[in-house]
C-alpha cells in the first residue's frame, strides 16, 4: 500500500486510523471476526440487526436478517439454547441488542467492529489479486464502454472540460461514483489523445477505521495512486444541530479546492452523474422555487483560477451500479462517523430507510413518473437547454433579478 499512497510529510496513515464508534470493549459478550471465521455454522446463529437496504446491498454469508427494533422488543424466534453472533456496520447498536438478549436468557455475543471490520479482512485479501484488477479495468474497455467510457468522454468533449495542459485534481470521497471517475480518468490518460495531468485527491476529514480502510484497500486493488490529506472537518460539525451535512459538504468543497491548489493543480473533479444532476434539478423547482441545476463546469468564486468539473454527468448511476455489481467491488455510501447504519453504499429507490432525505423522495418521484414516461429523466436534463426567456415570469442574471415587466410595454423579447 506504501508505494500507492503519496503522504504529505505531516501524515502520519497509522494516525489517521481513528477508534471504531464502539461504547467501548464488553469482552464477555464480544467476538472477533477471527474467532468467528473459526467457529462451526452450525454451533451458532448470525444475525444481522441493520435495515433491509443495508443487508441486500451485502452481508456476511450465512446470517440473515432481524431488526434491532424486532430484537429489542422480542418479535424473533430465535432458540435459547443456541449461540447467537449479532452484528450492524460497526458493533454499536449490536451490542446493545446482544445485551438486552442476554438479560433475557440468550446466549448471545457481538461481532468486534460489525461487517465494516469483517469486511475490510476480507478486501484486504483481495488488494493484491492483479487478475482481478485487469478484469475490472477490461470491464470499462468491453462491456461497459457504451454506458460508461463512452459517456465520460462525451461530457469532457461537449463542455470542454479538459484542455491540453491541465492539472486535474480527481477528488475521491471513497463511494463507487468517485472510485469510477478516477478508473475513467486513467484510462482516458492511458489513451493519451492530449497531454494532461492527474492527482488522486483523498481528504480525511475524521473517518473512523473501518471507512478509512476500506479506502485504501479500494484503492490498492484498482491500483488508484491516491494523495491523502487530514482536516477536522468532522469534529467542526459535531455539534451542529441545523443542516450540518450541509456545513459538511461546503467545507469539505473547500478543503478540496484549497490542497489542489497547493498541489499545483487547476482544476478538480467531482463525481456527480446523471441522476445527481436531474434531481438536484427537480429538488430545486420543487424545495426552493428556484430553476436552476447542477453545472458541468464552474469557476471557483473563492480560490483564483480554480475550477470545477463533472466529467460524470452523462453516466447513469444504475450504470455505475451495474459495473460495481459486476467487478464485486464494495464501496462506503455516506463516509459519516456517527452514523453506524450509513456506511456500506447506496441503497436502492424503492428501499425503507431515510424517508426524511428530500434527494431520496426526489428519486423516488423520478422512478414513479418513469414508469408511464421512460424520458423523463432525459427531458428533465434537456429542459435546463431550452429555457425560452420570453415564456418566463422572471428571471436572475449575477444576482440581478429581471421581470418579463421590464421589456412588456416595448413590445420586444427578453
């Protein structure tokens, strides 16, 4: 891993490896991942108490599935007189629930670290198969050149968004949306149409362990040479009651900007795709009465000669989705340490979970709406082509707001 990751001379990546979220070692009812993997399927249930979406979207083989909330309330069936193993993302809601079994009679135990820790044993196991790394790299050349080279390129082409010269800082937050643009920005360099420059940009904002390994494991089977720098992004929010995901992101925006620009970069991407775009633009009309969308390019307005690009923005996620399932590949969804049910990608439309989320009942409506419209999402895209001014209430131009009063009594168009 050491000759994949360009430390700054300040970082330190054992320091970086931050405590599991754990209440702390309970070692009467705890079992390590180790210990499990020795022990006989058929001396012990495993049960896996986190949401229906978390679980589909991967488990440990042979567990199945009961709510923490099922589990607390005694609506199970589970034996007394057999060994129960419960386990959730990092082992905190677990071993609340394997000690209120106990109190009750159960013989039940927690797995140290949950299925982030078993997990990265098993990713680490896999990092070093190079076989698998040709596989997922021909994956991009073959089958998904179409749905996903084909549309990288597209984008860069009709918004210009990379020119001869550039030195691209390719932001990656660990998701499998960042994880690809990174895949797709070298093989797009392997191709070397023009000359241009990458940096592979990690910040870590205050990830726990389980999240930041599962980053560098990624990283080292898709052979990704990453660049890891540290904020205290997680720590400046912890105690923000009010849209701290927002404060989060803007932060972390800034972060970004700031290191590529130290690194001698000029720009820096982010892996927004197609579905981010159209809902950002449906939440805007519907959540802010505003009608605006998710640009392909920007200029920074605080870091001179920045910019920001979405190389992304034609890829479907159900296309990422698609090449993820295909290669085996896991990534972290929300890389938030104090959320323990958050961490294992995406999940899906129509999954429980995160009702409260406006983006979620965005997707929702979009998959609804498709159902009689399968163009729905390229028209929403397209509308934000073919505004026609003079069929406008209104409109803001650099902060100005215009009406269509302002040219009614003349007669002309706006």
């Amino acid at each position: 891993m050491s000759e994949l990751i360009k430390k700054n001379a300040s970082l330190d990546i054992e320091k970086t490896l931050r405590p599991y979220p754990e209440s702390g070692p309970d070692e009467t009812i705890s079992i390590s991942p180790a210990a499990l993997s020795q022990l006989d399927p058929q001396d012990h249930l495993l049960i896996d108490v986190r949401d229906e979406s978390s679980f589909s979207m991967g488990n440990i083989p042979g567990s199945r599935r009961i709510s923490r909330e099922d589990l607390l309330s005694g609506n199970h069936d589970l034996p007394k007189d057999k060994k129960i193993i419960l386990y959730c993302m990092f082992g905190v809601l677990s071993l609340e629930a394997a000690k209120t079994l106990n109190a009750q009679g159960y013989n039940a135990a927690n797995l140290e670290g949950g299925y982030g820790r078993w997990l990265v044993q098993v990713m680490q196991q896999d990092a070093d198969d190079r076989t698998r790394l040709d596989e997922i790299e021909k994956s991009l050349r073959k089958k998904f050149k179409k749905e996903i080279m084909s549309r990288f390129v597209r984008a860069i082409n009709d918004y210009e968004l990379i020119q001869e010269g550039d030195r691209i800082a390719v932001c990656i937050s660990g998701g499998k949306d960042s994880m690809l643009m990174a895949k797709c920005f070298q093989e797009l360099k392997r191709r070397n149409k023009f000359n241009f420059d990458l940096t592979f940009l990690v910040m870590n904002p205050g990830y726990t362990d389980v999240t930041l390994q599962m980053i560098l494991n990624n990283a080292k089977l898709l052979n990704i040479p990453i660049t890891m720098f540290e904020s205290d992004i997680f720590d400046a929010v912890y105690n923000i009651e009010k849209s701290p995901c927002y404060l989060c992101a803007r932060m972390r925006r800034g972060y970004l900007y700031s290191k590529a620009k130290e690194l001698g970069c000029n720009k820096i991407a982010l892996g927004h795709h197609f579905d981010d775009v159209i809902e950002t633009t449906l939440m805007s009309i519907l959540y802010s009465g505003q009608t605006q969308t998710m640009m392909p390019k920007l200029h920074s307005t605080n870091f001179e000669g920045m910019e920001l690009i979405r190389p992304m923005y034609y890829i479907r996620e159900a296309d990422v989705k698609r090449w993820r399932d295909h290669n085996g590949l896991t990534f972290i969804r929300c890389a938030c340490r104090f959320t323990d049910t958050c961490s294992v990608d995406e999940s899906n439309p129509g999954a429980t979970g995160d009702s409260g989320s406006k983006r979620l009942e965005v997707k929702r409506l979009i998959a609804k709406l498709k159902e009689t419209n399968p163009h729905v999402e390229t028209n929403l895209l397209r509308s934000m082509e073919n505004i026609h001014l003079n069929a406008v209430l209104g409109y803001k131009k650099d902060g100005v707001k215009h009406s269509f009063l302002d040219s009614y009594e003349t007669g002309s168009e706006v």
